[in-house]
C-alpha cells in the first residue's frame, strides 16, 4: 500500500499533557488520484494546516506528534471554514494520541475508527449529533434545488434560513446535554470552552468546570477557562445590570432605571453592523409578541458620531423606531461599551423588572424562548 507520510511537530507544553504520537489512515473511495487533502486544526486559535495527494490506489496517511488533544478536519478543500454550503468533502474527529483509521465510499460519511478515548468520546457524540447534521444537510439542499422555482426566493430563504437556526440550537443543546452525560470528558471540557457565556454561567459553567477531573482543571486550557468564567460572573444571570444613562436620537438622557418595572432586552448593535441588522426581525417579533406583556427593548448604538445619519437611516429602513435608541456616538470608546464589556457585536442582555439579567446572548429563535417561558 502506498502512503505519503507527513511529519507534524507542535512544541507546546500543556501541564497535564505530554508530547504525543498520532497516526491517520485511510481510503475514501469518492476522493480521485491527485486530489489533495487538507488536515487542519488550531492551536491557541492559529490555524495549522497541512495536506498531502492521494495516490493512485486512494490510501493516505498523516504521522506526527501533538501536545494536546484538538479537534481536527479533514477536507478537501483548503478552505478552513469550508462547510456543508461547499462542495468539499470533509470529516471532523479528534486528534490525539494513537491511531485513527478513516474508511468509507465519502469523506463526510466515512466510518472513524479510534483507539485514544478521547477521540472515542468524540465519536459517541458524532453519532447523537448525526440527525441534526442530516437535516442541515437536507436544508442546505433544499435552498440549492427549490430556490429557482418559488414565486418569493427572498421569503423562501429566510423561512429556510429559520429552519437553520433552530437546527443549529438543537446542535447546541446537544452539546449542553453531552457535557452532562460525559462530565470528565475531555471533549466535554472543549466544548464548554465553546460554549460558556453570561447566560449559563450559573446553571452549567461552574458546575461543570468543578466536576472535570483535576489534571484537565489544573492544565494551562483548565486556568484559562475558569479565568474566563470569572471575568464572565459579573453579567451572569442573577446579576444586577450595572447602571448608565445616554442620549436618545434626540439628545435627551434615558437611564437604565428608568424601565425599572420593566422586562427590557438591551441590544448592543451599529448601523454597520450586518449580523446585528439580521438579527433585528426576530427582536422586531419577540417586541410585537410581548410589549403588551411588561416588556421593550433598548437599542444602543455603537456608531460614531460621524454614522450618526447612517445610525438613524438603519432605525427606519429596519423598522425599529418603535422603542428607544441611546448612543453617545462614541464607538467602542463608549464608557457604556467599556462598563458592560463589549468587545463584538452583536450582545444583548435581557433585564428583569427588579434590574437583574435573566438572560444574555439570546439570537435567533433564543430570544422568543427565553421570553416565552419567562412571560408566559
């Protein structure tokens, strides 16, 4: 069998993980002779990348050492976000110590075969996670095949464009759920590195950052991690949103305060902003369903005083003129942007009638259902 063999070397120190050796093999059957193939992942947020060319009998296989297990992508494009909207074929799985064993007619649907059982842990959530891959896959078709033939395209892609984000929940929610049923995962671990926020500070960071074992807890990622978490405690749920007062398109003061009686969701966003603007029909269907239930919004601009046009152009053509907006037309330089910590946007706080945030971050369908169960 003819393989090519890369040599990848990581001089890395991680406390609780040594040096270790990693072997990929394969043979995908849809992957033609020259083709290349791209094994990426990162480290300490770089991306490290190297590919080879499959052979004429369509075997390959990567060698090398690591310091610390990572998840990893083999691709054939060289494209690192390349996803199911490409054409590439891909698969992710664990790189670690020992041996992975890649086989299948499809990269994407190959089988993986692990010998480290963090890679196995891995694969056990590949197989809870396959449906929901599936039915993005299906809606990512649907939009390439039905698209051409609707009398609305636009409509269309949004009603699709919905679908995604609720699936892409429900892949979240998994992740919530495998952190529960594999408390000393290693996996696990990545994946509250991925996913702690203000928002489940309370009711899952720290519970399950204590329950992982103490050679993860104690490593370098481990004190990373629970440094963040505290860095995140102010703003957690249950805590008081500090106080602020800014002007209005108007020049007149409006305080936190004064919504005191009030469930208010305080939107951080910029008229150049393009996510923020997406995500501005959902906030405009949670106001329309709740504001007779005790509830508004407070949009804060982080616009300079020189977009103060294009500011109050984006209220109008987004058709968000029906609650308040507050900037000092400042930028990031913002002493509000600085005293709630916002370093992107969009971020969004939901405040209860007593001042306390019971809820953060919430995008998309998130939103809806925090209310819904909140007011409902």
């Amino acid at each position: 069998m003819k393989t090519i063999v890369i040599f990848l070397t990581l001089f890395i120190s991680l406390n609780s993980f040594s040096q270790e050796k990693f072997t990929i093999s394969g043979r995908v059957q849809s992957i033609p002779f020259n083709t290349i193939l791209y094994l990426s992942y990162k480290i300490n947020g770089k991306t490290q990348q190297d590919s080879i060319k499959i052979l004429q009998d369509q075997n390959f296989q990567f060698t090398g050492e690591i310091a610390l297990p990572v998840l990893a992508k083999l691709s054939t494009s060289q494209d690192e976000h390349s996803n199911i909207l490409t054409a590439a074929e891909q698969i992710s799985f664990y790189l670690a110590d020992g041996q992975a064993n890649i086989v299948g007619e499809t990269l994407q649907n190959a089988s993986v075969e692990v010998t480290n059982p963090i890679a196995k842990d891995y694969e056990a959530y590949k197989l809870m996670e396959r449906p929901i891959r599936d039915s993005l896959e299906l809606l990512v078709l649907s939009i390439k095949t039905n698209v051409a033939s609707q009398k609305d395209p636009m409509k269309y892609i949004q009603e699709v464009k919905e679908k995604i984000l609720n699936t892409e929940l429900d892949r979240k929610n998994l992740k919530y759920t495998f952190i529960k049923e594999y408390p000393k995962s290693y996996v696990s671990f990545d994946f509250l590195n991925e996913l702690v926020s203000y928002d489940n500070l309370n009711e899952l960071g720290f519970t399950a950052f204590n329950a992982f074992p103490d050679e993860i807890k104690s490593s370098e990622k481990g004190k990373e991690l629970a440094a963040k978490m505290e860095l995140l405690k102010p703003f957690s749920n249950g805590s008081v949103a500090p106080e602020f007062s800014l002007p209005d398109t108007l020049g007149n003061q409006v305080a936190l305060s004064s919504f005191k009686g009030k469930y208010v969701f305080i939107d951080f966003w910029a008229s150049w902003c393009l996510p923020c603007r997406f995500e501005n029909p959902n906030v405009i269907a949670a106001y329309n369903k709740y504001k007779d239930k005790n509830f508004t919004v407070l949009g804060i601009s982080i616009d300079e005083a020189k977009d103060k046009e294009k500011w109050l152009k984006a209220i109008k053509d987004d058709k968000v003129q029906q609650w308040q907006h507050v900037s000092d037309l400042i930028g990031w330089k913002s002493p509000v942007a600085t005293l709630y910590k916002i370093q992107a946007i969009p971020r969004n706080f939901l405040i209860d009638p007593d001042g306390k945030i019971v809820g953060s971050d919430l995008r998309g369908p998130a939103l809806n259902e925090r209310l819904e169960k909140i007011l409902n």
